[in-house]
C-alpha cells in the first residue's frame, strides 16, 4: 500500500578457508579462528574450507594476550563464545565482547594462571540488516576493492594511536617491538576496564571478499606484498596457503592466522 515502507531483510552466503599455525618461532599457538560452526585453535599446516549457507553467521580470528597457557585459553574462549552468540547484531555481538571481557578479567582474578588472560579478535558477521565487521585489538579485516586490500578495522594499538596524533607514520609490515602494547583487549586487564568494540556496517550489494587475520600476517607482509599475493582471484583455499606460506618465509615470528571470505548475497 502507498505509504507503507516495507523491511527488506538481507541473506548472505559465506565461503571461504582459514589457516592457523603457530609459526617458526613461537612454541605454542594463542591464535584461534572462527568460521561458522566450526573453530579450532589447533595448529595445522593446510587450509580448513567452510562454506555456510544460511545466516546468520559469524567468522573471526582471535589473538591471544597474557602469556602462552593464558593467550590460548583466552583466544579459544573468544571464539567459541562466538560461536555460541544468541543475538547476531551489531549491539549483540558488541555486548557478547563486552560480556566475555568480564568474563576473562574475573577468571584471572582466580587463577595466577590466567592472570592477564585476554585476545585481541577481528570478525565478519551476517544478519537481516546486513554484513558487518567489528574488532577488538590489531587484528585486521580487510576488504578487496580492485586491485588494492582496503583495511576495514581501525588498530587498538600504541601505533595507531600515534598515527592518529600525526605523531609517527604507520608502519608497513614488521612493526617495532614497542609499538605492539594494546589500547584495548578483550580481557588482558589485571584491572576492570570497560570496552568498546568497533563495528562497520560493510555494504555488499551483490558479492564481496574479505580477509581477516592476525599480526602475525600483518607484522611479516607489506600491504604490497598481501596484495601482490592475494589479489588474483585465486580459490579461498589458495591465497589462503600462499600468504601463510609467504609469512614463513618471512620469519613466521608469531602465530600465524588468516581467513579469506567470499560473501555473495543470496538470492
């Protein structure tokens, strides 16, 4: 009837394959990702494909923080916590984060173990209103646009803080030691500190592909030589194990995650 505007909800599929190794140097792997259903923080060295059909959905990549039994535990729990969110939308993911925050700040406050216990996390989530990304911490969504990957997610970190004050310039690939501290975690904190994880409505009118991961991709490639790798429209799987492979080579000094998504809008 004229005047009566309609809701469209929005449906997406999500494609794609992850990796999530613990790197050449590191003993243990804090790093843990998310992809629909599934999610492992195992190290493997071959790509995991996942396709899912239905929203909504929800992949990420968490980092943990705290020291190895404590980054583990925390980035394990972040992603299976997600795994498990009831309300896949912007506020419910941001108060899940919110809640798991909590969560992991009490737990350290009762085991020395988990003392500090917490994770930086990236993700890409579907439901009727649409794509969204949101992140907590360094690691990174980026989006393909052309030839070029757009980062999507702003870092919580020293670095980019200093770049936003005109202070430094950013840094494009491995960053200096110091320049690693955290402006917010989920956890991390032997203090409560309340937080306030970014998320962006992403506009997908008919497909779009994505790459999320942690510094430990970020901190070994240049954004020119993710591109140079990841560009070709290559299978997930593919650009996946290459720039896996490529951060190998470059040292592979931490644990190592990347996930590639193709988002098509179903019809």
């Amino acid at each position: 009837m004229p005047g009566i505007s309609k809701h469209i909800e929005m449906t997406y599929t999500a494609k794609g394959a992850w990796i999530c190794h613990t790197g050449r140097v590191r003993k243990i792997n804090e790093d843990a990702c998310l992809f629909g259903g599934t999610f492992s923080g195992a190290s493997a060295s071959a790509p995991t494909s996942v396709a899912l059909q239905q929203s909504p959905w929800i992949v990420a990549v968490a980092d943990g923080i705290g020291g190895h039994r404590a980054g583990a535990y925390a980035s394990r729990e972040v992603v299976e916590t997600l795994s498990k969110c009831a309300d896949v939308t912007p506020d419910g993911v941001a108060k899940l984060l919110q809640d798991t925050n909590n969560r992991l700040f009490q737990e350290g406050t009762k085991n020395p173990d988990l003392t500090g216990t917490g994770a930086a996390v990236v993700g890409l989530f579907c439901c009727p209103a649409g794509v969204y990304g949101f992140n907590v911490g360094d690691a990174r969504l980026y989006r393909q646009e052309g030839g070029k990957y757009r980062q999507v997610t702003t870092d919580d970190s020293v670095e980019a803080l200093l770049v936003a004050e005109g202070l430094l310039r950013a840094s494009d690939g491995i960053r200096p030691a110091n320049m690693h501290a955290l402006t917010q975690s989920v956890g991390g904190s032997r203090e409560a500190v309340k937080i306030e994880p970014h998320v962006h409505k992403l506009p997908v009118e008919t497909s779009a592909r994505f790459l999320l991961c942690s510094d430990g991709l970020s901190d070994m490639l240049s954004q020119k030589d993710i591109e140079r790798i990841a560009v070709p429209l290559l299978p997930a799987a593919s650009v996946v194990y290459s720039l896996f492979q490529a951060a190998m080579e470059a040292g592979g000094k931490d644990n190592i995650t990347v996930a590639v998504v193709d988002v098509e809008l179903s019809a």
